[in-house]
C-alpha cells in the first residue's frame, strides 16, 4: 500500500511540474553585417532584450515569455552611427518555438520563426 501511495505522490510531482512549464521563445540574433554593431535591442511584445555590442559574425541568444501580441523590432548602431530599425513578423502571446534573426548589411534583417501555438 506504502508503494503505491509513493509512486501516486511521484506521479501527482511529475504532473505538477510539467504543467508549471511556461510556454518561451528562443530568440537568436546573428551579426551578418560585416562590422560590429552597438547598443543592440530587440523589442517584443511587453518587454525588450538587447547587448551593448554584437562582434561581426556573432550569435546571442535570449530566452523570452510572450505576454502580449505584436511586432517584434530590432535596432542598433552601426559603426557609422547610423541607427537602423526593422520590423518582423508580429506574434502572440502562448506561442513557443524559434525565432531567428539575421542583421545584414545595409541596415537589413531577416526574420526566420519556427513558432507555434498562441493566437
């Protein structure tokens, strides 16, 4: 009987925990525009991330909840200082999976989202 009260509890702590899990986004921004870029962010819906600095042909990355929906945005400065900004793909809220961003020259990005869920 002992035995089976165990395994129910485990059970009953495997379930708790699993549902407890918040649905996230992982966010990568990868520097594809030949020269460092500055004062680096990235706004969601809610909230924004960002880096101080971004060395060419470098990838950070960022983990993030969605709470609302909208456009995500990215903007920077280039070693010229220029401050380009570019709108992405719009998302929601409960959605999870990947999103990818590539700066490219010219104050150009490109927007890669393998999300899911939300709406």
């Amino acid at each position: 009987m002992s035995r089976k009260i165990l395994a129910l509890g485990i059970l009953a702590l495997l379930g708790l925990s699993s549902a407890c899990r918040s649905p996230h986004v992982e966010i990568s921004v990868e520097n594809r525009t030949g020269a460092e870029v500055r004062l680096l962010e990235v706004d969601y819906p809610s909230a924004s991330f960002g880096a101080d600095a971004l060395a060419a042909g470098a990838t950070m990355h960022y983990k993030v909840q969605l709470q609302d929906k909208g456009p995500i945005k990215v903007q920077y400065m280039t070693p010229d200082h220029k401050h380009p900004q570019t709108t992405g793909p719009e998302i929601f809220e409960g959605q999870y999976g990947e999103l990818d961003i590539v700066l490219l020259p010219g104050g150009k990005a490109e927007f890669h989202p393998e999300l899911h869920g939300g709406k």
